[in-house]
C-alpha cells in the first residue's frame, strides 16, 4: 500500500492565538483514507479520503465548531482524534502526548481525558442497563470507584447534567430524548476528561429540548473547564456554542476563524453558500434575502477534484472568474492562507462578503 | 372534475372553527378540513389529531409546525387517506367542496396524485429502486390520464425534471433512484408531486433529510413546481426558519390540536400562545451579535393516552395559572394583521409585546424537567419535598431534589475538573 498523500502540501496551521500556550489538541495534517479493495485479489483499489489533511488547535476552555454536509469528513476528523478510526496520517497531540499509532492498550489510560458524546440517545445507551450502571460504567472500567463510592458518584454526575438522582434504578426507554442525552453527557463526563468530542449532540433532540441541553453543555464547560470539539451541521446551535468554528468540504478545512468573524465576514465561498442557506426563523428577513445556491452534488471522495475541491460547485469559479484565473483553482490547491482575510481561508480569490 | 361522481350525495355541513385568512387571501378555496379527528388503536387509544381545521386557497402555502408527536404528520396523512384501516378519522375534508373522508380507495386514489399530491421526507423510500425515475414519473402521469401516449409522457418527465432543477434531463430521466444524490432524489419526488398540475401539494418535512444547501435548492424546486402548478401548498415541518420564508399562514401544533393559527409575520412576530412563544425563544439567534442564554421549554411533551387536564401545555407553561386545569382552551382571536387565533386563557395578557418580550416569561435554565420545576417554583432549598406541580402528566410525579441544580454556579461542585484553575479558561478571544 501507498502512502497516501506524502506529496500534499501541509496546510499552515489554523490557530486561533499567538501567544504561547500550549493547546490541550493539535491536530496537524490528520489524514484518514479508507481503502476500498477488490473481494477477489485483495488488492486496494482506491481510497475513500474522507479526511485530507486537516489541521487545528483546540486550548483550554475553548469550544471548536466542526461544520459542514453530510460526508465532509467532520465525524470521521471526531473518531480519528479520539484514536477510535486509527489515522492514516498526519499528527494528534493531546496535552503534549502523540496519539496517532498508540495501540488500544496505550490509548487505554488516556481514553479517561478525552471522552465522545453521541449523536443519537437512542442507539448509544444500552437499553437493558439501569441508568446508574451506565454512567458507572465508565468508573468501573478504569477502576475509579466501587461500593458507596460509586453510587455517589453517580448521584453526583445525575445531578450535574440536570437529572434527578432518584431515577437512577430507570432504563434508558423511560425518559426522553432529551434527557437521554444527558445520561450520555453525564457518562462521558464520569471520568473528569479534559476534552469533550460532542458528535451532533442535539440533533436528534427537539427544538424545545435542545435549547436546555445546549444551556447545560455551555454551563459544565465553564464549570469544569473543558474542551469541546463540537460537531455539528447547524450553523445556528453551532454559533451560539462555539469560540472558534472551521467549516469542512470534502476532507478538508476550508475556512476557520473566531465564530463571530466567520458569521459576519465569511470569504471562502462555501462559507458563505452555506450560511446563506439558513433558514432564518423571520419572514420580513426571508423574504429579502438572497441566497447563494450551489450547483450540483458533492463529489465523490475516492476521485476528488484536482486543485480545489470546491471548484464543481463553486460560485465564483462557474461565474465570476476568466479561463486563466480558473486554471489556478484547476491546477494548484489554495492553501488555508490569511489573504489579507484576516482569518485562514483556502481559496485563491477568496474575499469577505457578508451574506447573513 | 372525474371523481365527482363517487361523492357521497349529502356533504357534510362546514363549520369554520380557524377560518383564518378567509378574508384576507385571495382565489378559490381548495382544501377544507374541518374538526379533523384520529384515534389509533379502538376507542381507549390514542387520540392523535384532536379537532384540526384549517383551508388552503390556491396558491397559498400554509406551514403546519409543531414538535415530534404533535399530530401534524397524521394529520396530513388523514387528508390523503393514507392511514391504515385501523385509524378511525372523524370529521371532514373536502376539496373543492366535496368531500373526501369516508371514500372507497377506488375514488380516492382518483383524487390522490392527480387533485392532491404529497411530497414525503425520505426521497429513499418513496421512490421505487427497481425502476428508472422516468418510469416513474411516467407511471404518474398514465394512471391518471389514460390518452397520454408514452413519447409524450416521457417528453413530459424531462419537462418537468427540468422545472425542479435536474441537470442533463434529457440523460437523467434513464437513471436509477440510486444514481441520484438525496437532493436530487427529493426532487424526483417533487417532479413526481406536480405530474398531474395538482391543486394542493402537500409537503411532509420535505428537507428534513437533506442538508442546508441541498435544502435551499430543493426549498427553491418545491416553489418553482408551486408556481407552475398554481397550487396550494400546505408544507408540514419542525423549522421554524423553513416556515418563515415559504408560508403566508402557519398553524402551530401541539398535542395533536391547532394552539395558534395566523399571518406568518403575526405568529412569528407578535406569538400569543405560550407554546409559540417558547419554542420561537428556544432558538439560537442569528441575528444578533451577543449570545444570550436559550430558554428551553421544560419537560416533555404529554402522552395523548393521558392528557393532563384542562391545557395540554399547562405542565410546561411557564404563565401557568389554576385556571388553565379547567378547560382546554379555545382557540381564540388575537390581534393581528390578519385572522389570528390561539388557544390560551391569558393571550390577552401577551398583546403589546414581541416575541422576545414575551419570551422572558421562560426561563433560561439548563436543568431538566424535574429540577426546573422546583426552579420555576422558587424553591430552591436543599431539601425540597412534594412532587413538583409542573409535571407532564405521562411522568410519575419527580421525587424530591437533593441538591441546587447544575449550571447555576451554584457552590459545591459535586464533580470538581482535574485543575479549577487551568489557563485560558474563557481567556480566549
């Protein structure tokens, strides 16, 4: 097998400070390729690049949005961080240790500082356990707490993501949604972890129920200083939790800065189809707007485009551009670049256009 | 109109519970539905649509939002006649004056896909794999219009694949669901909808599936297939922002009844119902620069077996009062630019404010249900006994508190960091 992507250029860091304080995660240049092989000869026959080099800073007490479409590689960026998807290159440093190439018994102690919460309440909490022993889980596994102990700990952690202690003995199916995410949060926080990947927390979650939910992750976050990395498609939960956001297309980051910078002055191009595609719950406002919409499907992430891998779709390239400007998006990859944006943006002509 | 004839000869008389923008809207009225009722399972089930009523004029689009459990997917399902056998409907839906509830499949389905047409959420399952989308769209077009020849129904598919934004129709219309994106499948779907120059469309979560660019432009493909048809459009949805920029009138649903019905600007601007009014604040803001706390709506919709009484939203209601156990409210005219009803004893007392304004009345707690009904309650003390009165009635009665609920920086942190003091908390820009 190949070493897939030795020639890419490494995209320039995304940061979102220049002092010296270390992050609690850097990733640098993640890479993760699925393979797909042949039944008969086993041979590889093409990769699935879900994620192509992606690389950006998380510190302490800080919340990073992960957005963009269904395939752009957000989830799998969450799983490959966590070690659960081992990378196929590329770094992840946790809290200074490296994490790419860590066997499951290596990544077994660190697995307590980095914890996953799950898209769907549903399917992540085994339906046949008490909720007492699902939150507990985690505390028994690593050998944490037993006895009295433990069931004060849970009691404890019931209480912190808002549930009521006394309905510890209940299975997952007698309560709702919402409140099934919050087992899931009180799990994933049972080990103290310094850092939460949140995989479309509040998706599944209704309107009404979501708002609670997103109050209680921005509440234990200040409370107990931890990291989010959040995922997440909208971009409306995603501006009200973030600190900092990156939008994703095709296995790439192709924009990130400070969430009210990129809402208010987006330039890659895709940014800006995707935030004015939001559907703004104010009809005097819908009804002046302007859309940005975009052309065709996704492309496929086992032949993506050369050069930039939004050119099929992009806007600017279909409209705005001539031949010569677009055989540089042709030809050569736009690098996550300042540009005189003021915030990294990967695309040769990329300019602010306000767009909410 | 060939189903005429299949009518029951003695219509139903019509009363107008909601005959919203009757006034206001111009051309002819479509769909009428009228004290519409589902019960699931015999007469001890679930009463899931409890008196809807509402009209569609031609070229209107009407929004029905509401939660999951609200009713509004069965209720656009009763209208079509879809429901299984064992849902008993009362009530009345007529089209264009006759009525439709209580016809033999036979007349149905000539009203089905011809007068009526629905669009449904998952673009996976209402296409046929096994069958090219021309096949399709085809098949639609000579069920119901038997001296169609094939070239030219075929001519007709690429037409109208056109309309919805397909490109390359021409080679398309040979393709496999299959071979389609999402997107592009929901508006096969869509080009399936219109076939027939249907009178109403109805949408049921069209986007729901779909990502938010992919939305846009099938948001755009479900106007354009409006326009060409001059159809009413009832689009049925959980997004309130896909609502305020496609519909003239919302409904708002909840426990399977219609709680506030209006002009889209006055139930999105001026809410009067308290349910409205909390789930249009439960939103995050786009469009102001600070971010402010979200004021969820506590607790959990009611089960439809068990309704509490009088208000189905009195559990959740933060304006709660004893009256509102009495009865369940009336649907009762407000103030507004156009017809605007809600179904609240103390609407009168939201006249004057905003939706933000009203919106204050909710709290922004990240607690759960239980905990956040001792918090609306007051009683915060450490020991707090008796169940909370702000219960849904499906939940047993929440035992007491043992402790300040979270997030409130209230002292004890029962679960304390790996270092309080760790740097860069909230240092960031």
């Amino acid at each position: 097998m190949t070493t897939p992507g030795t020639n890419a250029v490494a995209a320039p860091r995304v940061t979102g400070r220049s002092d010296d304080t270390l992050p609690v995660l850097r990733v640098t240049d993640l890479k993760k390729y699925f393979p797909i092989r042949s039944t008969i000869l086993k041979r590889t026959l093409a990769q699935v690049q879900a994620v192509d080099g992606v690389s950006f800073d998380v510190y302490a007490g800080e919340t990073l949005g992960l957005v963009g479409e269904s395939g752009c590689g957000k989830s799998t960026t969450g799983r490959a961080v966590l070690n659960l998807q081992p990378a196929t290159s590329g770094s992840v440093v946790f809290e200074g240790r490296e994490l790419v190439g860590l066997s499951r018994r290596q990544m077994r102690p660190l697995r307590r500082h980095i914890q996953l919460v799950f898209q769907d309440p549903y399917a992540s909490l085994d339906p046949r356990m008490q909720v007492s022993r699902i939150i507990a889980e985690p505390l028994v596994i690593h050998k944490l707490a037993s006895g009295t102990e433990l069931r004060r700990r849970v009691a404890e952690l019931m209480k912190l993501v808002g549930l009521n202690p006394e309905h510890q003995m209940r299975y997952p199916h007698e309560f709702s949604g919402g409140q099934r995410q919050r087992i899931g949060i009180a799990r994933a926080l049972a080990l103290e972890p310094r850092l939460l990947v949140l995989d479309e927390p509040v998706s599944a979650l209704d309107v009404s129920i979501q708002a609670g939910v997103i109050n209680l992750l921005d509440d234990l976050r200040h409370r107990l200083g931890l990291s989010y990395v959040f995922i997440a498609h909208d971009l409306s939960v995603v501006r009200h939790i973030s600190d900092r956001v990156a939008v994703m297309y095709l296995g790439k980051i192709v924009e990130t800065a400070p969430t009210d910078e990129l809402f208010k002055r987006p330039a890659h191009p895709y940014t800006q189809a995707l935030l004015s595609a939001i559907p703004l719950p104010d009809p005097a406002r819908e009804r002046t707007r302007q859309r940005v919409l975009l052309e065709g499907d996704l492309p496929s992430p086992v032949n993506p485009p050369s050069g930039c891998r939004f050119r099929t779709r992009c806007f600017k390239f279909s409209g705005q551009l001539n031949d010569e400007q677009r055989q540089k998006c042709i030809n050569e990859e736009p690098l996550a670049d300042n540009r005189d944006i003021g915030h990294p943006t990967a695309c040769h002509y990329a300019a602010v256009q306000t767009v909410l | 109109m060939t189903h005429a004839g299949q009518l029951p000869a003695e219509p139903v008389s019509v009363e107008f519970v909601s005959s919203a923008a009757r006034e206001g809207a111009a051309g002819e009225v479509l769909l009428t539905v009228d004290d519409l009722n589902v019960w699931f399972g015999g007469r001890n089930g679930v009463h899931a649509v409890r008196g809807v009523s509402y009209e569609v004029r031609r070229g209107e689009t009407l929004g029905i939002v509401g939660e999951s459990g609200s009713g509004k997917s069965v209720t656009s399902m009763a209208v079509m006649g879809l429901l299984d056998k064992t849902a008993r409907v009362t009530g009345s839906v007529q089209f264009k004056g006759s009525e439709l509830l209580g016809l033999k499949d036979r007349g149905m389905s000539a009203v089905r896909g011809k007068k009526i047409a629905m669009i449904f959420q998952d673009p996976m399952t209402s296409l046929d794999p096994v069958y090219k989308i021309g096949q399709q769209i085809v098949e639609t077009l000579r069920v119901h219009d038997k001296d169609i020849s094939r070239k030219a129904a075929r001519e007709r598919a690429i037409d109208l694949l056109k309309i919805v934004g397909i490109p390359n129709p021409a080679d398309r219309v040979d393709n496999y669901p299959h071979e389609f994106s999402g997107g592009m499948r929901q508006r096969v779907v869509i080009a399936i909808a219109m076939a027939n120059n249907p009178d109403v469309i109805i949408a049921d979560e069209p986007t729901t599936a779909l990502d938010v660019t992919v939305q846009a432009t099938v948001l755009e493909a479900i106007k354009a297939a409006q326009q060409e048809t001059g159809a009413a459009l009832v689009l049925i949805t959980h997004d309130l922002g896909v609502i305020a920029g496609m519909a003239e009138r919302v409904m708002v649903m909840y426990a399977g009844r219609a709680v506030e019905f209006g002009g889209v600007d006055d139930v999105f601007y001026r809410p009067r119902m308290p349910y409205t009014v909390g789930l249009l604040n439960s939103l995050p803001r786009l469009d102001v620069a600070e971010k402010e706390r979200l004021t969820p709506i506590l607790g959990t919709p009611p089960s439809l077996q068990n309704l509490p009484p009088g208000c189905p939203f009195g559990p959740r209601c933060p304006m709660h009062v004893a009256e509102c156990n009495a009865a369940e409210p009336e649907l009762r005219t407000v103030d507004g630019t156009m017809p605007h009803v809600a179904a609240c004893i103390r609407a009168e007392e939201l006249i004057g404010q905003d939706r933000y304004e009203a919106g204050q009345v909710f709290e922004a707690t990240s607690a759960d249900a239980g905990l956040a009904g001792e918090l609306a309650a007051g009683a915060l003390a450490a020991d707090v006994s008796g169940a909370s009165p702000d219960e849904p009635a499906d939940e047993p009665p929440e035992p007491p508190v043992l402790g300040p609920p979270s997030g409130l920086g209230s002292p004890p942190v029962p679960h304390p960091p790996t270092d309080p003091t760790a740097p860069g908390h909230g240092a960031h820009e």
